[in-house]
C-alpha cells in the first residue's frame, strides 16, 4: 500500500552514462543564493 502525502517529493533516477553538468562559478553562486532566499507561495 503507498502513503499519499502531501510532503512527498518526486525523486528522478537516471541511469545510463548521462553526465553531470558543469557548471560556472557564477551559476553556481546563483544557485546557492537561490536556495538561500525565502521562497514564495
């Protein structure tokens, strides 16, 4: 039996040679600031 919850997240599994990507100093301090701010709803 699966739990329907509203706290569930949808995980994405790759397989396969997919390759991480590589990302620029500034894409990822953009990201990071991203996460950092207080999200909307």
């Amino acid at each position: 039996m699966f739990s329907t919850s509203r706290n569930e997240k949808m995980v994405e599994v790759l397989t396969g040679a997919e390759r991480r990507r590589r990302r620029t100093p500034q894409e990822k301090i953009t990201i990071v600031q991203q996460t950092e701010s207080p999200r909307l709803l």
